[in-house]
C-alpha cells in the first residue's frame, strides 16, 4: 500500500509577515498562480497604483480581452474597509476585472460579490479568492488559491450573445475553436477558458510588457505577432533594437522572413508574420488560420522566449 504524507495548513504570517511588504510583491511575480485558478491572462501593470490619494495593490491587464484588472489583498479575514476600498478602485480605475483576496471571506462579503456579478454588466467580473499556505509533512509551503466568487459565465455569455453582431460571433466562435486546438498542441501555453467577439487574441510572453498575438488585420491579412509594449517608448523601442541585432539567427530558427515594426509613430513596438486571411473566410480555410497560428505562436514562444528573458 502507498503511504500517504499529511497535508498541514501553516499560518500566512509565518511566511509573508506583512501584506503590502510581502505578499503583494510575491503575487506580482509569481501571478501566474492566481491565472491558473481564474483562468485568465492577467499581467501586472503597476504595484500600489495610485487612486487620487489611495492605491490599489495591484493593477493590471487581462491580455485575452484588454480589460483593466485590480487585485486587492488583505492577510485577515475579509471586512467593510477593504469592500469599500474594492468598489472605489474599481471606479477610479475604471476595472472590468476585480479580484479579492484573503484567507477568509465572510458569508456577507461573499454574497456582496454574488450580487455585483449578478448586477453589473456583461463585461464586469468580480473575483472572489481565499489563499491558503499548505505542506505535505516537512516540504516547502505551498500556496493554495480557492475561488469562492465568481462570475456567472453563463449569464454573462447570454448578455452577450443579445447584443454582438453577426462578425463578433464569428470572431468568438474562432477564437474558442482556436484555443482547444492550441491547448491540444501546447499545454499551459494559455490559462483562457473562452473566446471573446474581437478581432486579436492576446496571450502573455513570460515578461510584463511583451505579449504574443494573434490577429485579423485590415485588408484580408492575418497575423502573428509579439508586441512590445512597456508603456515606455522609449524602453520598446530599445527592447525592440536588442532583439533586431539578432534578427538574422531568430529568422534563420523560424525559417521565415519576419516584419520588424519599430513604428516611430506609435508606442508599441511589433515583430510579426503575415498571410492571407479574414474571419469571413469558409469553414476550411478558418480551420487551415487555426492550424498555421498555432504553429507560428509556438515558434515564436519557443525562439523568443528565452530572448525575451534575457533582455
């Protein structure tokens, strides 16, 4: 028979002693964890991002649908301040997707969520999450994230569903055929669960500032591509240049003649490959968009990646 170790709850405390001091530059690097139990690409934009005289804990972006994205944490059991402090974030930055975290969530607090997803419109999502730190007989503490909030998809994909066009359909009903496939083929390349009625899909890159997409572009084109934006021009435009000088061994890896988007005129820098292409396209040849981006997005993950790193 198997021996089984024994899982033990340690108190957060003993391993993030202060919230803000702690906890909150943790969660900004180790994010990913949080993504895989929301299932969302979320990258964090600013750390303590100012609200008039207040700050949110963390700001960021959900890449799969450009949504502003606020984490507020706390290492006690949920109250009335920190709820008040959620819902004047919200407005002052103006988020679609909003996470609480905390140990413990109050059965008022909980309900408060319910009812804000309930209520609120189909692009507004509020998170609820409990965090706990576990081990198995002496290992490593491990974090354990539980949601006990969440939207309600199918309500909000009904809301949905009344109000897109015909071409936003389109669009989502490729972008969900597209995301079962790229899962088949590159497992934990993305945590997104479903596909949304716009014309990109956005997936994170390993680094803040950097993301790799995929696009229907004007005049029947189709795209794949890594962007670089920072929020710094100046600092795309210099993470842009390392990359350039190595341009003739990524195109040799990729067997292709890249696009070097520098674009002078713009803040995002861009580096892609196109073909033919448009969502109006017949069933095969959306199958055929599918199959050539999942490639390319692999490729691009497997030879930029560890550049990217390195800059």
């Amino acid at each position: 028979m198997t021996e089984l170790g024994s899982l033990t709850e340690i108190d957060l405390r003993q391993v993030w002693g202060n919230e803000a001091r702690d906890f909150t530059p943790w969660l900004k690097e180790n994010i990913e964890e949080l993504n895989q139990v929301l299932g969302l690409d979320i990258e964090i934009i600013e750390r303590e991002g100012s609200v008039g005289s207040f700050a949110v804990d963390l700001v960021g972006k959900d890449l799969g649908s450009g949504r502003t994205v606020i984490i507020e944490n706390q290492l006690e059991p949920t109250d009335h301040i920190h709820l008040g402090q959620l819902l004047t974030y919200t407005a002052g930055r103006g988020a679609k997707i909003v996470v609480w975290i905390s140990p413990q969530f109050r059965e008022e607090h909980r309900q408060a969520l319910d009812w804000l997803n309930e209520n609120t419109g189909e692009d507004q999502a509020f998170f609820g999450v409990e965090i706990k730190l576990v081990r198995i007989d002496d290992s490593r503490p491990a974090p354990l994230f539980k949601l006990v909030s969440q939207p309600n998809e199918w309500q909000k994909s009904v809301a949905i569903s009344r109000t897109i066009s015909s071409r936003e359909e389109a669009y989502q009903a490729f972008w969900a055929t597209f995301l079962e496939r790229l899962k088949k083929h590159a497992p934990g390349f993305t945590n997104a669960k479903k596909g949304l009625p716009l014309s990109w899909f956005s997936i994170g890159a390993g680094r803040s500032g950097f993301s790799y997409a995929v696009a229907f572009k004007l005049r029947g084109r189709f795209g794949v591509e890594l962007n670089i934006d920072t929020g710094d021009k100046d600092k795309n435009e210099q993470f842009f240049d390392q990359l350039y000088r190595q341009k003739d061994g990524i195109e040799q890896e990729m067997g292709i003649v890249l696009s070097w988007e520098r674009m002078d005129n713009a803040r995002l820098c861009r580096i892609a490959t196109y073909r033919e292409g448009s969502i109006e396209a017949e069933g095969q040849e959306l199958e055929e968009l599918q199959d050539w981006a999942v490639d390319k997005l692999i490729r691009f993950r497997d030879i930029f990646g560890n550049r990217i790193k390195a800059l």
